[in-house]
C-alpha cells in the first residue's frame, strides 16, 4: 500500500497577485469571519484573498497529492501570533475559542462543495499550525514561564479543533503541529515539560496528529507524547537527518513516520545550478528528476515499511519562484511513489 502523499504547506502567490494587498486581505477576512459576516460578499476579499486561496488549493489538488495542506500564503507565525496579541491586550496568552480560526479553512469549506464535485472525490485537508514551542520561542525566548507556556499549548489545541472538518464534501485528515525550531533552538526546560506541553496542543481527536521538524536532534523525547500519531522529518536535504530514527524506536513508541522525499530548499538548489554557469534556471532545471526522488522514497519504504504512512516534499514551497516551479516538484513527487508497483 502507498503512504498518502501530502504538502507541508506553504505555496507561492498567484502572478501578478501584490503580497501586501493579499496580507491586507487576509485580515480583513479574519475579522469579517468574527463580525459574522460573508468574505465572500465582499468584492475586495473575494479577490484578494478568497479566490487566491480556491485556486491556490486547487492547483495543488491538480498535482495529484492525497492530503492537501492549506495554501499558507500569509505569515504562520502570525496566523496565531496576531491573535495571541490581541489576547494579550486582556492580560492573557490564550486566545478566546471563537478567534482562534483560520481563514483559510473557512474558505476552503465554503468552497468544498465546488471542488469536490470538481475533482469528483472527498476533499482531504491539511492543517499546519506553528506549535507551542515554536510560537514562545518567538514571542518570549527560551527562558521557561511555565503558565505562559501552557496558555500557548491551550491556544494551539484551539486553533486545532476549530480547523476540523467532517463533512460530505470535505475532511480534516491530518493536523500538522510544526516545531521547525525543536532540536536546534531549544527551550530551557526539561523534557518532560516539552512533552507535557505538546500532549496539551495535542489533546483533540478525528485527524491524524503529525509533528513536523527540520532537526531529528531530540526526536526521541517526543516519542513520548501522547496524542501524537506521526513524526515527520526532512530528509531530501538533510539525507542525515534518517540515521536518527529506526523502525524499532518507532514501533516501541507506536508512531509512524512521514519522511520527505523531494528537496524544497530552493536558495541552496538555485546556487548550485547557478554555479555550473546556467544564470536563469529553468523550471527542469531547479526541480529533481523523478528518479532522484524515487530512489529517496525507495530508501525511506525500505527502511520503514508499513510505518511510513506519508510521504511528500521535505518542506513548504513558498519561497519558490513561482507557482508553476511548485507544481512540478508536487508532481515529481507523486509520480515518483505512484508509478511504483505495488
């Protein structure tokens, strides 16, 4: 059986669509969602936020993936950071349950119907959140506050369960709590509170619960949490990062694994094909053969086997220079697992 292949998240903005004008619009419909009030009546975020998200989402539906993250087009850190802002105006770091939403989830299950009977299928829905760590590493430093770390966690677990959908049309199936920092920026505490701390974020059901991480440095003291059903690591550039983890730690712990098979780090890829004299690299030329990529996803099942229940791109593709240059790594990555025979 193949592992499901997914997206970390983020993804390059339309042509011709202003960053600036979409991050204005991105609020505005945050705030229109908590005045009750319809987005998409509204002809500025209409265009400039609701459409771009659908057909952002949709291209990525088009590729081929099996779980579609959320095209995560606006800051992650203040996705929740804005919000936790505003909750710290009322002397607290826990964000009310009504605030903590994502508008893109709103307008996803808004337009779920459409891109069902679009793509004649169940809609499947990746969440991606900052977790707990990541976001008081940046609001606070690593310096521990025990009750200002659990009003992070709390926050989290509602940001987490208001993103969870069930429906004819469309379904939550993976939320993705990502601790990019976890292993190299790490907090001054012991490891008992990190898993405390994210067994808090975790404590909700329904959809598979992933962990992404850049670093496998301290992987095995989240085996620990309860709650969390799959860690996820890059692997495509950071090939080392594989070492750390043995099919036994994850059987012990009853974990699964997504490992990411197609490289996403599109500074370091663009300097080397820069430096075999090629100055405008072409789309074939910044994203890997399907081979290249196979043979990582071929590395990761043999290792694994039955525990590698997803598999994808390493990281985001926001950085990319276009959306047609992500594509084709989504693309590359699907065919290279799915033209295997079973």
């Amino acid at each position: 059986m193949y592992p499901l292949i997914d997206d970390v998240g983020s993804f390059p903005l339309p042509k011709g669509v202003n960053r600036e004008t979409f991050a204005q619009a991105y609020l505005k419909t945050r705030e229109a969602i908590l005045n009750n009030q319809d987005p998409l009546a509204d002809e500025f975020l209409q265009k400039n936020f609701c459409q771009v998200v659908v057909d952002s989402f949709r291209q990525k539906l088009l590729c081929g993936l099996d779980v579609v993250t959320f095209p995560q087009q606006f800051s992650g850190l203040r996705q929740i950071g804005d919000a936790v802002h505003e909750a710290m105006g009322h002397g607290s770091f826990v964000v009310e349950t009504n605030k903590a939403l994502l508008p893109e989830v709103y307008v996803l299950n808004e337009y779920a119907k459409e891109l069902s009977e679009e793509f004649g299928k169940k809609i499947l829905l990746r969440v991606c959140l900052f977790g707990p760590i990541e976001q008081y590493i940046h609001e606070v430093g690593t310096i521990v506050y025990l009750d200002v770390l659990d009003e992070f966690a709390e926050t989290i677990n509602r940001f987490a369960k208001n993103s969870i959908l069930n429906n004819k049309y469309i379904e939550t199936r993976v939320v993705s709590i990502d601790e990019p920092s976890f292993g190299h920026t790490n907090l001054n505490a012991a490891s008992e509170l990190v898993v405390e701390t994210l067994q808090k974020a975790y404590n909700f059901t329904g959809p598979t619960r992933q962990i992404h991480l850049h670093f496998t440095n301290g992987i095995h003291d989240l085996l620990a949490v309860k709650g969390l059903d799959v860690l996820s690591f890059e692997y495509a550039a950071s090939p080392k990062n594989i070492i750390d983890v043995s099919k036994n730690m994850l059987e012990e712990a009853d974990k699964q694994i997504r490992v990411g098979i197609a490289r996403t780090d599109i500074d370091a890829i663009w300097a080397e094909v820069c430096e075999t004299g090629i100055e405008k690299p072409s789309d074939e030329q910044l994203v890997e053969s399907v081979e290249v990529i196979r043979n990582r996803y071929l590395v990761a099942k043999e290792k694994y086997g039955e525990l590698l229940t997803f598999t994808g791109p390493d990281c985001g593709l926001g950085s990319w220079p276009n959306q047609n240059t992500a594509n084709l790594v989504l693309k590359r990555t699907v065919e290279a697992v799915k033209t295997i025979p079973l």
